[in-house]
C-alpha cells in the first residue's frame, strides 16, 4: 500500500480533474503501483481461466476508463469504478473463454426432448448474483467490490467508510449470505 495519506491522494484527485498535470502526474505514479498491485491478485485469482497478465489488465482497465468522462471525488469511489472495470474484463475473457471451449461459433440444430435439466451454476451464476445484490443494496456490492476485487481489507474499507471495523464486518456477512442465498436459487 502507499505511504501517502488518502487526504493528498484526494487532493491529488480533484486537482486533476481541474486540469492539473502535475497533480495527474503525480496520481499517474501513486495509483498505477497500487491498480498493478491489484490487477496482480486478480490475474492470481483467477489463474485458471486467465490468458491475459497483470500489466495488460491494468492497461485494458485504464483504456476503458480513459474513453469515458469520469470523476472521481475520492480515492475510495476511484479504486471501486477501477475493481469493478477489472472484474468486469476478468468476466468478458472467462465468457469468452467459456463460450469457445462449448462449441463457440459452431450451429447448432435444436432438438427437443422431454428431458429438462437444470443448468450448473457458472460464472454467470456470480455476475448475476453480483448483479443482484447491486440492485438491492448497492453499498454492499461497494464492500464485495472493494473487498473481493480492489483487494482492500476490511479494515481499509472502515476507515474509508468513517465507520467502525465491527459494521464493516456486519456488512461483509450480509452481502456474503445474500450472494450464497441467489447462487442456491
């Protein structure tokens, strides 16, 4: 993690957005350390579907966040639209990766039976279930994010929060039994 203070890199943050090229120079410098450090756990994480590194992560994060208009009041809002732009790459590839490896571009011809199965639950069982909890709590699909995919502690996340360490705890064991309750469904 950096040495600086969250208060400099805020500030760093919104002088940047102003237009600084200094203050964006210097942001440049501190967050490419940390989103590689990021992009690393996540390429690790996900070793076995992944045909992409961490360096070329971190670039495809920055070219999909560069063509946008975006701000970011804090260092908190900037490390979770970051987490979740990575996670939804990692995603993209292991769909990608996932639709080759069962037939990809073939035709196929539909034949019917009276046989109904019921579909395992993949990764889009988790992007839906991610998906889900974002639209019935979206502070605690914050937490997931930054937790799970901007590799940030608990800890971290309270003191970014302004709250304790015991209700960032709370929230963790809520958004954890939401996610297992709609990967059961």
């Amino acid at each position: 993690m950096d040495t600086r203070d969250a208060p400099s890199l805020t500030s760093d943050l919104q002088q940047a957005d102003a237009g600084d090229a200094e203050a964006a120079a210097r942001l440049f410098d501190t967050l490419y350390r940390e989103l590689h450090r990021v992009a690393r756990r996540e390429v690790h994480a996900h070793a076995a579907g992944m045909t992409l590194g961490a360096t070329t992560l971190l670039h495809e994060t920055y070219l999909d966040m560069a063509g946008r208009e975006l701000h970011f009041p804090d260092r908190a809002r900037f490390f979770a639209y970051a987490s979740r732009a990575m996670r939804g790459l990692i995603v993209d590839r292991l769909r990608a990766r996932h639709a080759l490896k069962r037939g990809g571009g073939l035709l196929f011809t539909e034949w019917k039976t009276d046989a109904v199965g019921v579909p395992p639950a993949g990764d889009d069982g988790v992007v839906d279930a991610l998906a889900a909890l974002a639209r019935a709590d979206a502070e605690l699909a914050e937490l997931v994010d930054l937790h799970c995919f901007g590799g940030l502690e608990l800890v971290e996340i309270a003191a970014r929060r302004g709250v304790s360490e015991r209700t960032v705890q709370r929230h963790w064991e809520k958004a954890r039994l939401y996610l297992r309750h709609a990967l059961r469904e």
